[in-house]
C-alpha cells in the first residue's frame, strides 16, 4: 500500500490493515475547493495534519462542508516537494490512545500544496488568485512562534525583512513580507474580508500576528509601495480580523515503532526524512488523541464549520482565560515539574514517571491542591476535568514517546508564567498564605539542582538547552552533592531574579524555603527521592 490516490482504489487492503479512508468524493471536493477556496492554512506540519486537517475531514465525511484546505509551506519548500506532492496531498494519522489502542486514519481534507515562494512563478501566482478569491474565509498558521518575528535577538530587523521593507511587495523574501504582499492583493482585488487565524501555541497570537503584517503595511506605506488605505484595511477588524486561539495536543516526531508496525501491516510509505532545514516529516503523523483548540470568534467574511467539528468558538476574554488555565494551572507546570524532577530520577519517557508515585504526588500537589485554588475559570472548559484528562489520561499513555529532556529545554523562560502567576495570585488573595506552598518550591529548588547536571544516582547528564544556564549555573558551579549549606550566598541572585521567577522569591516570603529544599536536595545521593517523600507525604 502506497500513501497515493490510485492505491486507495484498492479499498480492501487498506481495511484489512485497519485504515480508515476519506468517505468523500476527493475529486470533486478538489474541484468545489479550486473554483471557491475558502480555507488556506499556512505551515504545512505536523499538528496540522493531525488536528485541524482531521477535523476538516470528518465535515466532509459527514456532507458538513465541500470544500478543503489548501496547504501553503512557507518556511521548508522540501516538505512540497517531497512528501505532500509524491503523496498526493495525503498523509496517514495514527492516534495513539492512552488505553493502547491505536487508529489509522488516511486525512484527505487537504486538496492542494503550495511553495509561499515569490520567486516560484507558478505557485505565487496560484496563491494570488486564491488570495483574491470573494469566497476566501480564513488564512490560518502553524509557522511557530518565531515564523512571526521580524528582529533578531538585538532588536535589530532581520535581514530579509529589512530589504522586503525597502523593496516593496513585488517579491518578497521573508515570511511575513510574503504574507503581507499577498494581503495587499486581496486589498487591491476590492478590499475583501478576511480572517487570519494564527493556530501556534503562543500567547496572544492574533496580537503576534497583527503587529508582524501591521508592520509592513506601515513601512510599505511611507516607502510609497501601497496606499494608506491598505494600513486601515489592515487595522480594520470588520475587513481583516487577527483572532486569538489556544491550541493544545501532543504530536511528536515520527516515532520509529509507528514506523515499523505500518510497515508489518503492508504500508510502504513510512519512511520519514529529515530536511536541509532540520525539519523531521513523514508521511504519517503519530498524535494523541486529546485535543483543544478554542479561537476568538472574529470571521469578517464567515468561517467553515469547525464548531461541528468540536473547535470552539468564542470570546477573546474567553481564549485568554483558556491560555492561561492551561499555562498557569492545568498543563505546563506539571509538565515543568515532571520535566525537572525526571531528569534528577533518570527518566527519559515522561509516562514511565507516572508510575512513579512520589511524582504523581508531586504534579497532583502541584495542580489540584496549590493550582486551582486560585484557577483562572474560563467556563467553557472545565479546568478540573483538564487536569483529570492531563494526569489519568495524557500524560501516562505509554505510546506517547515524549521526554523530560525536552521539556527542560529553556525551563528559565517558562518558570515565571507557569509558577510566578500563582505565587503572585497567592499574595493578592487574602484568604490563601503563599506560605501554605510546598509543591511549588519543591520544583523551584528542584530546578536549581538540576542545573548541577547530576541526578539522584550520582551520575552525570546533559543539561537541556536554556539561554540563562550560563548566568545562572556560575552561581552553582562550585556547589557539590554531600555538602551542608546554608546556601544563601550562592542562591540569592538566582532567587532574586525576576525575570525568572516573575516574582522576587524573597519579597513573598519563599527565598528562604526553597533555600532549605535545595540544601536538602544536595546533602547526599539519594537526597531528592528522600526529600520529595518528606514533602509530599
């Protein structure tokens, strides 16, 4: 079996092999899709194909929707060229269940792939014709959070986007430049609405991808390349609208064992490649299956009916409470924790550590006793029920092959969002005592012995990728485990540090505690299981 559309004529290999098809006429969706495009989705990954691509299928399984998505790759033109296109836009979903169960699903909601690439004359030209299409309803993005930046660390533009901004919309090179010009062309084919919806798991996204395009269209206008008027289209949320979302499901890299049981099952398309531009992509996509994804509901010329699908659709308020509960409270800081404290255990799979009780203990302390007390309650998701699903459900499943190595990675950046705001939401609640915490400072203090770069066993590991390891890890540097503290001259600036912690840890009364963790943590090999069982009894 072949990821092609003549191969999935032959309908009873690939039910022999447990792979569900589209239920639809493909080709004439194609067609509906080529004559009134209303979907472009930009960022041809993983996430996409698993997520929004799948719901968009089941609509047109159920005769919902008759129309596809376009898919435009702006960043790795490899993906077009060797994997959508030689499949025929196809690719296969295998959703691994937490109960161990495992569903195939051939995604064909996808109907044409195309090169965001100024200089491909065929492509750029296909795009503008879509762009100036009356039926276009949406422009949605996976690019990542920095596919929206336009400077570089300094502040300084990044080349490309400097000489876009000086060259005009003709041809530009840089991502957002390309978006921007093809904007300018929907505004010059009669200034038709239009919803560009960032899906990248940022927060505030729409507000990312606002002042990315609102920047060149300020720039192209006092270079003279456009009219005012298409810096008020731009700003005009009745003509062009930047909603907010909040996504959420786990898809990570094509997993070698998914690869070898599609190929026990006869499929010979499993094979993945690794790009020029280091981007992994494979024919199929292996996904957990608990999924979210809740947009502003801001569509100034409609919107496919991805309600029906199960994405909600609601307020910005609303979205930004969902972020947050789910930054704050309900995910990241019991990923954080696991990440931390599994590396100081020696785990490499984070559902292994979930059979280990004093870490349950720790991320159940972490998010039902010291998180939801002060939750931020969207309404239209149960922050409970979340937290249910995260610990009972995702974070065990086995098939998931994710690792607390990679979510260490740049754990200073994310330590203020996913534990700062609950301290700060402590302090201003009189009816809570931040000094009632205890989970919290064990991972705080957790996360500075893992910084020493050598676990509870003695054995040394590599740090994960952090831009403040080398500030931070000089202060530690000269600590080692078996030595008594205290160690209050070697923390304080650590703890002090706002940029970290989003609170100074001293000034809400915690410096001292996660001072005393820590020595605890490093008075002996052994000390950190020792410890968190002492905490969390």
């Amino acid at each position: 079996m072949h990821l092609t559309n003549q191969d999935l004529q032959d309908k009873q290999a690939w039910q022999k092999a447990g792979i569900q098809l589209p239920q639809f006429n493909r080709e004439q969706v194609a067609q509906n899709t080529k004559q009134q495009p209303t979907w472009v989705h930009f960022g041809a990954g993983n996430i996409f194909k698993a997520f929004p691509a799948m719901v968009q299928q089941q609509l047109l399984n159920q005769g919902i929707e008759d129309k596809g998505i376009i898919v435009a790759e702006g960043y790795d033109y490899e993906i077009i060229d060797k994997m959508s296109l030689p499949h025929d836009n196809l690719s296969l979903l295998v959703t691994l269940k937490a109960d161990g169960s495992i569903e195939k699903t051939v995604v064909g909601s996808v109907v044409e792939s195309l090169k965001v690439d100024s200089n491909n004359t065929a492509d750029f030209t296909r795009l503008k014709e879509i762009f100036a299409a009356p039926s276009l309803q949406m422009v949605s993005f996976t690019i990542t959070e920095k596919g929206y930046s336009l400077v570089r660390g300094d502040g300084s533009l990044l080349p490309d986007v400097e000489a876009d901004f000086a060259a005009g919309p003709a041809t530009p090179q840089s991502y957002i430049g390309k978006l921007a010009a093809l904007c300018v062309h929907r505004y010059n084919s009669g200034k038709l609405p239009v919803a560009l919806v960032s899906m990248d798991n940022c927060s505030h996204n729409g507000t990312k991808l606002y002042e990315a395009v609102h920047a060149f269209a300020v720039e192209w206008a006092k270079n003279g390349f456009v009219q005012q008027g298409f810096v008020d289209y731009i700003e005009n949320p009745g003509k062009v609208s930047f909603p907010w979302s909040m996504i959420d499901k786990i898809t990570p890299r094509p997993d070698e064992g998914v690869k070898e049981m599609l190929n026990s099952l006869g499929f010979e398309d499993a094979e993945g490649i690794v790009t020029t531009k280091n981007t992994y992509v494979a024919p199929f996509v292996n996904a957990e299956e608990t999924q979210y994804l809740v947009i502003e509901d801001q569509f100034p010329n409609g919107r496919p009916a991805l309600d029906k699908g199960g994405i909600l659709f609601t307020t910005r308020e609303t979205v930004d409470k969902v972020e947050k509960m789910k930054v704050c409270t309900c995910l990241n800081p019991l990923h954080t924790a696991l990440a931390i404290y599994g590396c100081l255990l020696g785990y490499t799979k984070i559902s292994d550590e979930m059979k280990d009780a004093d870490l349950v203990n720790l991320i159940r302390r972490v998010g039902y006793q010291e998180g939801l007390p002060v939750v931020v309650d969207p309404g239209v998701l149960s922050p409970k029920e979340f937290i249910d699903t995260v610990i009972e459900v995702r974070l065990p499943n086995p098939f998931m092959p994710d690792t607390p190595q990679r979510i260490a990675t740049d754990t200073s950046q994310k330590l203020s969002i996913r534990f700062g705001e609950t301290i700060k939401a402590y302090e201003k609640d009189a009816q809570l005592d931040v000094q009632s915490l205890v989970a919290i400072p064990l991972v705080l203090a957790g996360w500075c012995r893992y910084l020493m770069g050598v676990d509870d066993a003695g054995n040394a590991f590599e740090v994960s990728p952090d831009p403040m390891y080398n500030e931070v890890h000089k202060y530690l540097a000269d600590i080692k485990v078996g030595q008594a503290g205290p160690f209050h001259t070697q923390l304080q600036p650590i703890l002090s540090n706002q940029a970290i912690f989003g609170v100074n840890l001293y000034n809400v009364g915690l410096g001292e505690r996660v001072e005393d963790i820590f020595a605890e943590l490093v008075k002996e090999f052994g000390a950190i299981r020792s410890t968190l069982r002492k905490y969390l009894v």
